[in-house]
C-alpha cells in the first residue's frame, strides 16, 4: 500500500511538472504543421502590401483597405464556404483590379488571388499559426512597406476597424469545419496546450 501511494504521488507530480512545462517538439509539430494546415484549408486571408512607410503611403494603404471592404462586404455576405467566396472574387477580380487602381492612383497596384506565407498573426482573441494561406493580396507601388492583414471567410474584416476581430458568427463557423484542435488552437491555445501535455504523460507514462 505504501509502494502504491508512492508510485500515485510520483505520477501526479510527473503530470504536474508537466502541466508547467513545454514540450516543445510535441507541441509545434502538432500545432504549426497538421493544425495550421487544416486551418488553412478553411479560411482565405486578404493582405493588402503598402507602397513604403511613409505616412502618405500607410494613409492609402488604410483608404484602400476600407474602399475595397465596403465594396466586397455585400458581394461576398451571401457566401456560405471557403470555395464560394474564392469563386465570388476570381469572378469579380477585374472589378477588384479597376477600384484599387483608382485609389491607388499615381502608383501602380496588384490584386492577386495566390497561397502566400503568413507569420502568426492576432485578431482580438483569435490567433493564426504561421503558414502558408489562401489570399486575397494587394500589392501597391513597390510593396515595401508596413502591411494590413485580416480574414475575408469567414469574416473578421470591417471597414471602419483598424484591427479585425473575430465575430461570434465567425467563431460558429470555424468549430463548423474545424476539429477540436485546430479550432482550440486559434481560440483557446492553453486549452489546448493543456490537453496536449495529457495525451503525452498518457503515451509516456
């Protein structure tokens, strides 16, 4: 009986330690590769590129972003998936194409529809893992400066919000297409941290 409570109070002090303590391999193999890759496959980035830093440049980058939101916002509110919207926007690309070069008038610019990487990036509580993304992107002028990022589906982009966030129609529709993982791992990552280090104190005790 005594070997017994001692073996329970070591395995409990295993687990706490832990419970405190990373495990760094397990943790960014399962969370930045088959999770942000799951992610990916259910979300479409918009990412506008600013011609330079300075103020003037950073202006129209913001003026940009708002003008093509406020016209996106409607065409694309009907949409009820990933692949919808993709199609919605490769239809309207030109249209897209010909507002942005209005504003953005007398540099050039881009518009894109392409898989580019992005580095983690926060939206209110709402956190995406670096990676490679489905994107919607704006390039002006030389494309050198400071960026704007937000997400077109499901939406977290608002014209009048310098930062996007996620709404609650947005949070229902990513635990719709989303395992508990991937969806923990962009709205509850020390949930997720926690229930990771379980399923390894279970394989290794």
């Amino acid at each position: 009986m005594k070997h017994q409570s001692h073996a329970t109070l070591t395995a409990l002090l295993f687990l706490s330690l832990l419970l405190v303590t990373e495990s760094p391999r397990y943790l960014q193999d399962k969370s930045t590769s088959t999770l942000q890759q799951q992610i990916a496959t259910q979300v479409l980035r918009f990412h506008i590129r600013a011609n330079s830093d300075t103020v003037a440049d950073q202006q129209k980058k913001l003026r940009i972003k708002q003008s093509l939101l406020e016209w996106l916002t409607p065409i694309l509110s009907e949409n009820t998936s990933k692949s919808e919207t993709i199609q919605c926007i490769r239809k309207n690309l030109p249209d897209i194409q010909k507002e942005a070069t209005r504003m953005a008038a007398p540099e050039p610019v881009t518009v894109t529809l392409q898989k580019e990487w992005f580095p983690e990036k926060t939206y209110g509580t709402c956190t995406f893992p670096e990676g490679i993304y489905d994107a919607l992107r704006v390039d002006i002028g030389q494309a050198k400066g400071h960026n704007w990022w937000c997400v077109l589906y499901p939406s977290l982009c608002f014209a009048d919000a310098l930062e996007p966030s996620m709404t609650e129609e947005g949070e229902e529709k990513l635990q719709q297409v989303l395992d508990e993982d991937a969806y923990d791992l962009l709205l509850h990552p020390q949930k997720l941290k926690i229930r990771f280090r379980l399923e390894f104190f279970l394989r290794n005790r």
